[in-house]
C-alpha cells in the first residue's frame, strides 16, 4: 500500500466505498433507514416516546436520566459465522457508545423536541466501519422520524499504516485493513 498507493480492493487511499440508503422502509416505525457502504450495512430504527420512557444511570457522579438510548446489535451472522446472540458483548456497548456520541451533540435540547428517542441499529453485513454505519443509519432514522437534528452526522472509519518514517492514512478501511 505504501508503495502502490492501491488497497485491497483495488481503490486509492482516500475513495470511499459505494454508497446506498434508504429511509421509511418498515411502515410501522416512527422512522427507520437502511444504510449501505460497500460490504457493510445496518438496518436502523427510531422509536419516540415519553419522559417516563427515559433511562434511568447510576454513575459515580450519582443518578440521571438519560433520553437518547441508542442500542448497536452486531451478530454473528453479520461476519459469516454462528454463534450466540444474547447480551452485548464488549464491541456492542463500546462502537454503540461511539455511535452515541457522535449523535448527541446534534439533538435538539428537551424543550424543543420534548420526547424520549431510542434507537437501534442492527448490523445484517460488515467488512469495516459499522459503528460509522450505524452513525449514518442513525441520522437517517432520527430525521425520517421528525427528529429536527442541529445538522445531519455521518463518519467513515479511517486507517494508518507506518512502515518507519512512511506513511499512509486510508479512508473508509475495510474488515481487513482494520488488522494491518
């Protein structure tokens, strides 16, 4: 890659892979969105509720309610493989919370959108960057829901690969660059 400038799959160091999204495509949902980046998708769901829906933390700062819940579901099945579904497992809560605090700067305060928001971000495929995935799928989802979002996020999972002094920095890393 160094000396080429050309990855894995034949693209140069900055193009990001294809792009497809779709927002309103389960009828029954305050909003949801399927996002699509090359080999990696998530299916997103927004779900409004009230103040009493809120989450209740106990931190060591003592207790708060929080009302933006946003849940990354990464199952086996979405890398080719079997395996357990049951409670989130370390990749789970901590892409979820990244995801998270690339959404909540961008919500509205509680008195200009008075509702509870939960999402959920179901990966179906990956080869690199779902936690971006479900950050794109997630403002997709809110804004199809009513969400009136400050500005629209989106993020793509960025590499470096050091040989000494040389370098080179890839944009939108696939499964496989993620362990160079």
């Amino acid at each position: 890659i160094l000396d080429t400038k050309s990855r894995i799959d034949g693209r140069d160091l900055e193009t990001v892979r294809a792009i497809v999204s779709e927002v309103g495509i389960l009828p029954r949902t305050h909003g949801s969105a399927l996002f699509t980046r090359g080999e990696t998708q998530a299916i997103v769901v927004a779900t409004l509720g009230t103040g009493e829906d809120e989450q209740y933390v106990d931190s060591l700062t003592g207790m708060y309610k929080e009302r933006f819940l946003l849940h990354y579901n990464f199952p086996p099945y979405s890398v080719g493989e079997t395996g357990r579904m049951g409670s989130p497992g370390r990749r789970e809560i901590g892409h979820g919370k990244l995801a998270w605090r690339a959404i909540r700067p961008m919500l509205p305060s509680a008195e200009q959108f008075p509702y509870t928001l939960r999402v959920v971000s179901e990966i179906t495929e990956s080869n690199g960057s779902s936690s971006m995935a479900t950050v794109c799928g997630t403002s997709l989802a809110l804004m199809d829901a009513g969400v009136p979002l400050a500005k629209p996020v989106a993020g793509i999972a960025m590499g470096l690969i050091l040989e000494g002094d040389r370098f080179a920095v890839l944009s939108d890393i696939l499964g496989d660059e993620d362990h160079l």
